[in-house]
C-alpha cells in the first residue's frame, strides 16, 4: 500500500533521509521546509516551502490530500 506523507524539515540531516527513504519505498513524499533540500532526483519528491515557524502557520494548503504527517521541522539555536 503506498500513502501520501507530508515531511516537514524534510532538509535537515534526519528529514532528508526519511523522506528520501519514503519515496524509495513507494510513497508519495511532499517534502517541506523553507530552502529547497538536496534530495536525490530519482525520485518523484514534491519539494513545498514550509512557512516560518516563528509566525502563525496556516497548515490546511501542506496538509490538503496528505494520509500521513511526519512533523521533523523546529525552532533551532
């Protein structure tokens, strides 16, 4: 069974291989935080801006058509 699963800090060191080994087990990854990442293009990742945590975050457009959340971004430093 394959799911759509939002990755948030998907740029950080942990959010980048858990979203790379997602779409690499089939899943449908839209991966957000607020640069773009690195991520290997062989796979079919949707790469979305994540809004700055700091501020009031409006989560309905990341979350819209997503089965699965894994919350990875923080306020850090």
């Amino acid at each position: 069974m394959s799911f759509r699963i939002l990755v948030t800090g998907s740029s950080g060191f942990i959010g980048s291989a858990v979203s790379t080994a997602l779409a690499a087990a089939g899943h449908s990854v839209r991966a957000a935080s607020r640069r773009p990442s690195k991520l290997p293009t062989q796979y079919q990742i949707e790469w979305v801006e994540l809004p700055n945590l700091e501020n009031e975050v409006d989560w309905e457009p990341l979350v819209a058509g997503m089965d699965i959340v894994v919350h990875l971004a923080a306020l850090a430093h």
